[in-house]
C-alpha cells in the first residue's frame, strides 16, 4: 500500500469509527449513562481512530468492492495526465552520456524517463505519460495532510512550551495546609502514587497536568480559602488525575492533529472535554458533598480566575464557555452519578478494541459514476470474485510446484518479475511494461534532471578508458579532470581489461564520499585526483555550442538575434530551464528563435504543457480521451507568453511523445512553422502504478491524446484503421526537409563535439565562430538546421517564412517509405553484426 493510500483509508476508517461514537452518544444520554461512560466513549474512538493508521498498514484487508454511484465525474487535473509519452508525464528525451553513467538505457516506462521502442537502437530515451499517480514518493496529498497537521498541532506544542515556563515561575509547596488538605484528599480517593503541589501568582485557575509526574497549580491565594473549598478543589483535580484525563486529552490532541480536516474529532475532542470536567464533578458529589455548596464553590473560585493555560493538556476545574452547563448539572438531581465499575470499562474497552480491529481489515473500493455507463458495464460484466480467487491460486500453485519440482533451485525474484512481464506482454502494448525496482530508481532519477557521480562522460577507445568531457558545474570539473584525459586506476585498482560498465560502476557513490583517480594526460604526464561526488544537474535546454563560461550559448545568429532552444527531454527542470533562456535571449534582444525538438523522445507532459504556455497566450494545447468519462481538455492561458516573436520548430523521426504534444500544439494554434520530416507518432497515455513492497512499478497505457485539431497522430492506430499515411505530425507545406542516416549520425556526432568542454585556444576559437547556413550544411552536416536559419532569416527581413522544400507529396511518401525500409534495414545489420561478433569470440 502507498503512502497515499494508506492516508486515504486511515482517514475514512477513522471518520466511521467517529460517526459510530456520535450514534452512539444520543443512546448514551437516552440511557442516561453517568458522564464517566460518555467519556470512556469519547475517549476509545478518539484513540481508536489515532491506531487505525498503524493497523491500516500491519494488518490484512478484507476487499469488499462495493459500486457507488456519484452523480458527476470531475476531469483529472491537468499536471496529473500523461499522454502520448505525455500530458503529465511523456517521452523523455534522447540522453547523451551522462556524469558517471554512460549511453545507459532507462526503463521503457514513467513518467518520466522511457526508452522509446522505435528509438531504442539509437539510444533515445522515452519517458511516457503519467495518469493519477506521480512517480514522487511523497506526494501532494501527503504535504497537504501534513501541513495540516503542523498547523493543528501547534496549540499543543505551544502549550507544552507554556507549562513549563509556568512550571518555572510557581512556587512548589511541601509543607502547609494546603498539602497536607492534598495528602487527605488523595488518600480519599485512593491515589498511591505522587502529585505535586504547587502555587502560583501568574496563574489563578486550578488547573491539573503531567502523565507520569501528575501537577496541580492553585492560585497563590488558595491558602486563604476556606477549608471546604480546599477540600473540594483538590478533590476535583485529583479526580482528573485518578482518571489519566491528561492522557486522555494528549490522545484527543493527536488524533485532532492527524485529521485536522475531519469536523468529527474536532466535535469528539470537544465532548471529551465537557464529560471529563462533569465525570470529576460527579466524582466529588459521590464522597457527600452537596450539590448547591459544591455549585457555589465552583462558581466562587471562576469569578476571581483569569483564563487557564493555553495547553490542551491543562485541565482546569472551570471555563468560562462550559460553567453554565456545569452547574445545571451539579444541580441537576435527576441525573446519574453512579461511578463506572472496572467491569464496564473492560468491557468498553475490549468492545472498543474489536471495533477497530474489524474495521481496520475491511478495505472499501471500486467507485462508479452514474454518468459514466462504460464503467457500469465494467462493473456489470466483471468477472466473477470466484474465478480470479481460483485463477490466484492457481498461480500460487504453479509457483509452488516450479519451486518444489524443477531440476535446479530457482529465485523468487525471478519467477516474480518473469510472472509480471507475461502479464503486461500478454496485453500485446508495446508501451506497457514492466519496471524492476533498479530500472524505477534510474528513471526517477533521470526525471529529476540529477544524478549522484562525479560528472563526467566516458568512452572504451581501443581498450582504453577516456574522458569525453567533464560536466560543466561538476564535481569533476573542479576536481582538474580535463577533457581527453585517461582513466588508468580508481581507487588504486587498475582499470586495465575493464569495460566501460564496471569503470562507471567503481566509479559511481554516494554522495559526500570521494574516488581516488590516477589520470594519464595527453602530454603523457600522470595526476592522482581526489574527487568528491555530488549531485550533478543535467540541462534539458541547451545552445547550439558553449559560450566562454563553458555555459550554453542561445544566439545562433548574431547579427540577426536569432535564438536557439534544442531540448533533449521535457523533465522536471525544463520549464524553468527554457524560461530563463528565453529571459537571456530578450536582454540580447530577441528577434526570432528556433526550437529544436529532433532526437526528443520527450519527457513529462505538464512540462511540456508548461514549456507550451510560454510561447502560447491562449488556445487548446492537448485534449485526453481516457477508457472512461468525458476528454479533458488542456488549454493556454497565460497572457504573458512570449507570442509576438517569430517561432520555427524543428522535428524528425525521433521527435515523440510530449515532444509531440508541444509541436502539435505550436502547429495547430498556428504559432510556429514547423520543418523537418515527419515525427514518430505516439499518442498513447501510460499511468506508471508503484507496486507493493519493493517489487518495482508497472506503465500502463491508461489513455489517448489528441492534439488541438482533434487529430490521433498514433501511427499504430492509424494503420489499423488503413489510413498509414496521417500519423505523425508533418511539417508545414514547403518545410518537408529530408536528411539521410548518414547526415544523421554526422549532426548527432557534432552535437557530441560541441558540448565538450574546451580549454585555451580551442575554446576561444570555438565561441568566435561564426555560425551561417552555409556552415550548417557544410560543417555541421545540418541541412534542416541550415533551412532553418535561412526562412527565420527571411521571416525577419521580409516579414514572411519562405518555403524551404520544392518536394511534391508523391515524393515525401516515396522519402518516407523509403527511410521506414531504411531502418528496418540498419535493425538488421546491427543485429547481424552481433552475431558476427559473436562468432569471432568464438573463434
């Protein structure tokens, strides 16, 4: 059970136990029950519903589905969808080496991190849609609950702070009348163990506290009272103590502080305190005492009193908002005043403690909304609780002979994670999948735009193991590790015959602690560095190459002020990412800008939505069509985008997912041209769902996205339906820019070059460089980027985008065929190579 989950049941478990108790007290008075039993009763559901957390999480529930029917289904909201890899959670984008962990692949699932299934040969990374649950461990409501609760319980922490500056300042009393009057009145009352007696000027209630070393308080003028007021004051504060009322009211404060939003506990809390003063009036009356002198007792010491202690764990012999009540029933003859035997309380007791124990097993669940006929008839046409209880154990019993009969001894784990892949491969869901619980860690990691290392990316060339580039802001960085340098030992060890993944292993730590690295230069000289790791922050948002503080440069043209964006995935940080840059290309005076989504596999769909927002001041950004109820639309609404500057975005085969749902979105609202080919095509919506225990998590497709035209771009869908040729998102007419593989792996090779961080006159030469379109195409290897720069250019100059391409759409679909068998193609030759690769160790 998640955390949420279990605050969820705690809290309706709790208000059921708080109802029973408000049914249950018209019975009492009826009955005409002593104020002691009215008290017990307050008291047992006040700490009852303070257990039902801890039972909630040790014992077993009894699942009891019941269909309730409510009248209206709420949408979900919007940061809490994903779709398509997206809308609260989608593709993650493609993630270069990273700090210590080099060209790893992320689990295909999440809301965060995923490796796309049609990107994986290249090593793109997807992160797919989040519906309902957030890969956070703690979530929202727990925050909310718990600043609630923060809140609820400050007036006891205040008041424990108060007590004992009170208890400081009185003045303790040993020997006088007054304690000798309180060692008659315990003695009276039977109390064995010890209560101090002290007096105060501060202070002119009476007033009771302590659990374990119980303390009465009188006023410093108490000593003039009159013998039978004494008598009868300590009387009734010795009550609270022989009573545990203090424990009591400790019990009603917690429970009041742990649902603080419940206006049950705080009516429980309320009625404890009114019974427990009457229980101690009724107590006093039992050992003779009349009621009209008691009566005109009480109200003699509450008119010279100032108010008690603020503490809920002070109990005062009167307050000012209960004394009228109080004192009709002192003299009230009718009323019951019998003590409550230790038989009744027993009894209460244990009906009290079976009470919560029952209720505490049975788990309440599947809701229906009336509107909502598909899950009616889900309801309906569910199968029979028997079936899956013999489906159940059946598995259990083919676990239970595999165990027992197969020839050698077999691994729980495995047969449990074997058991959950067939589950979800059994669903035929290229995008449902199952995460173990190292693949979750690495993906909610990834999402978080951090990793633990040192920061920096490595390379195996010819069995030798060398530093591509330190991070910039690394702990590498700062600890002299350089570009092109050698990884010759990590800890005295040598790193000789290691592949790549055992050095990022010895490599990789925790945080705060530090490896011993011995360097080999490429001047031939050697280093012993010490480097402590840290966390590392990885950018979603880059420039087109480094400025001289080794940081992004978003100026792609200089004498245009045309910006560059190329995002690598949509995490956690890219909102705040992209706004800062957008902020430092406008101090720069932005004229136009360019996105670059290709190699995108996307992210988290609120941060796409978020990232959307910036550029779009109104207008539909994604619509979700879930299994159930009504589409939940997602709209712009953000007047101070940035919507007067010129957008291009840049797409191709790898752009999916929330990549997908931001240029979409860009497109139909007609805010920015897009140009490049035609993107992935993924439009399913995956939930990532955390199981028990630390069996990992699962990502189901729970939903479908369209964008704000209402088109399915999933190319799944549409080639089942016969239409192959409309998934995707195309370019705009006249933007259709090809590239071949080739050009491919060249752009992708010189991204790799240009994030290296460069010392001396390679830096200097480097962010000097004059960047044209001519060079895009020539150096780079870059002929949409090269096409993009051109049009912007023109866009600036002329006032409109010129178009790019002169291809026909006969001819954009003989590309596209054409690179679908491509790839196809390079699939088979990557596979035939393994297998030459295989022979030749053989060999």
């Amino acid at each position: 059970m998640t955390l949420d989950q279990l605050l969820v049941a705690a809290a309706l478990r709790a208000a059921i136990i708080l109802a029973v108790a408000c049914g249950l007290s018209p019975f009492f008075v009826l009955c005409r029950a002593t104020a002691a039993a009215r008290h017990k009763l307050w008291a047992l559901a006040l700490a009852g519903s303070l257990a039902v957390p801890l039972l909630t999480g040790l014992l077993p529930a009894w699942q009891i589905s019941i269909p309730i029917q409510i009248a209206a289904r709420l949408p979900p909201p919007a940061n809490h969808s994903d779709a398509t890899s997206g809308v609260t959670s989608a593709y993650f984008a493609s993630i270069e080496p990273l700090a210590v962990t080099p060209n790893q692949s992320l689990p295909h699932d999440g809301p965060i991190l995923l490796p796309n299934s049609t990107n994986q040969s290249s090593g793109e990374f997807a992160a797919t849609p989040v519906i309902g649950r957030r890969i956070p461990t703690i979530t929202w409501l727990f925050w909310i609950w718990s600043c609630g609760a923060c809140v609820a319980a400050t007036p006891l922490l205040l008041g424990l702070i108060s007590l004992r500056l009170l208890k400081n300042s009185s003045c303790c009393v040993t020997d006088c009348t007054l304690h000798a009057a309180l060692e008659q009145s315990a003695e009276q009352l039977g109390i064995q163990r010890s209560v101090q007696l002290a007096t105060s000027t501060v202070r002119s209630m009476p007033m009771t506290w302590g659990i374990w070393k119980p303390m009465i308080l009188l006023p410093a003028t108490a000593q003039a009272w009159p013998r039978e007021r004494v008598q009868i004051v300590l009387l009734h504060e010795l009550a609270h103590v022989t009573r545990h009322d203090c424990l009591w009211q400790l019990v009603a404060q917690l429970a009041r502080a742990l649902y603080w939003f419940n206006p049950l506990v705080w009516l429980a809390d309320r009625q404890l305190r009114i019974e427990q003063e009457r229980a101690c009036d009724d107590l006093v009356l039992s050992r003779g005492f009349d009621p009209p002198d008691y009566a005109d007792q009480l109200l003699a010491v509450s008119a010279t009193c100032s108010p008690a202690s603020a503490s809920a764990l002070t109990l005062a012999m009167s307050q000012s908002t209960t004394l009228e009540n109080r004192l009709m029933a002192i003299l009230n003859p009718s009323l019951n005043r019998r003590p409550l035997s230790r038989g009744v309380t027993r009894v209460m007791a244990m009906l009290a403690v079976a009470a919560t124990v029952l209720i505490s097993l049975i788990n309440v669940g599947s809701t229906v909304t009336a509107s909502d006929p598909a899950a009616q008839k889900d309801v309906k046409n569910a199968e029979p609780a028997a079936a899956i209880v013999d489906r159940s154990q059946a598995l259990a019993n083919l676990r239970t002979k595999i165990a027992d009969q197969y020839v050698t001894p077999v691994n729980d784990n495995d047969i449990l994670e074997g058991a959950l892949k067939g589950m979800i491969g059994a669903l035929k869901d290229p995008y449902s999948d199952y995460l173990t619980p190292q693949s979750l860690s690495d993906m909610e990691r990834q999402i978080g735009g951090a990793i633990v290392g040192i920061g920096v990316q490595l390379e195996l060339i010819d069995k030798q193991i060398r530093v591509v580039t330190p991070l910039d802001g690394s702990p590498a960085i700062k600890g002299g590790i350089q570009c092109g340098d050698a990884i010759l030992e990590i800890d005295g060890q040598s790193t000789a015959g290691l592949k790549l993944p055992d050095v990022v292993t010895r490599i990789a730590g925790k945080a705060g602690t530090s490896v011993r690295l011995k360097i080999s230069r490429e001047n031939g000289q050697t280093a012993d560095l010490s480097i402590a790791r840290g966390t590392v922050h990885l950018p979603t948002v880059k420039g087109f190459n480094l400025a001289p503080d080794d940081n992004s440069n978003f100026v792609l043209d200089n004498a245009h002020r045309i910006g560059y964006l190329q995002f690598s995935q949509f995490g956690a940080a890219t909102p705040r990412e992209a706004r800062d840059a957008i902020d430092w290309l406008q101090q720069q005076g932005l004229k136009g800008l360019i996105l670059d989504l290709r190699y995108c596999p996307g992210g988290m769909l609120d941060s796409a939505i978020a990232v959307a927002k910036l550029f779009l001041s109104s207008g539909t950004i994604v619509t979700l069509h879930s299994r159930n109820g009504e589409p939940t639309t997602i709209r712009a609404d953000a007047p101070a985008a940035l919507s007067d500057v010129p957008l291009l975005v840049l797409v191709n085969e790898q752009t999916a997912s929330a990549a997908e749902v931001f240029a979409g979105a860009l497109q139909d609202n007609h805010r920015a041209v897009v140009l490049g080919t035609r993107t992935t095509g993924k439009a399913s919506v995956q939930t990532l769902i955390k199981l028990d225990g630390d069996s990992g998590a699962i990502k189901l497709t729970t939903a479908e996205y369209r964008l704000p035209s209402g088109r399915n771009i999933d190319k799944r869908d549409n080639n089942r339906r016969g239409t192959e040729n409309t998934w995707g998102i195309n370019p705009d007419d006249g933007y259709f820019v090809p590239i071949t593989h080739a050009q491919s792996n060249s752009l992708l090779e010189r991204r790799r070059q240009r994030d290296i961080i460069q010392s001396g006159a390679k830096k200097e030469a480097n962010s000097q460089r004059e960047i044209t379109a001519a060079s895009l195409e020539q150096q780079e290897n870059d002929p949409q980027l090269a096409a993009a720069l051109k049009t912007m250019t023109t866009r600036l100059l002329s006032g409109t985008f010129a178009k790019v391409s002169t291809l026909t759409a006969a001819q954009i679909d003989q590309y596209l065929k054409r690179h679908d068998i491509e790839q196809r193609r390079e699939t088979a030759r990557q596979t035939l190579e393994t297998i030459d690769r295989e022979l030749a160790n053989l060999n």
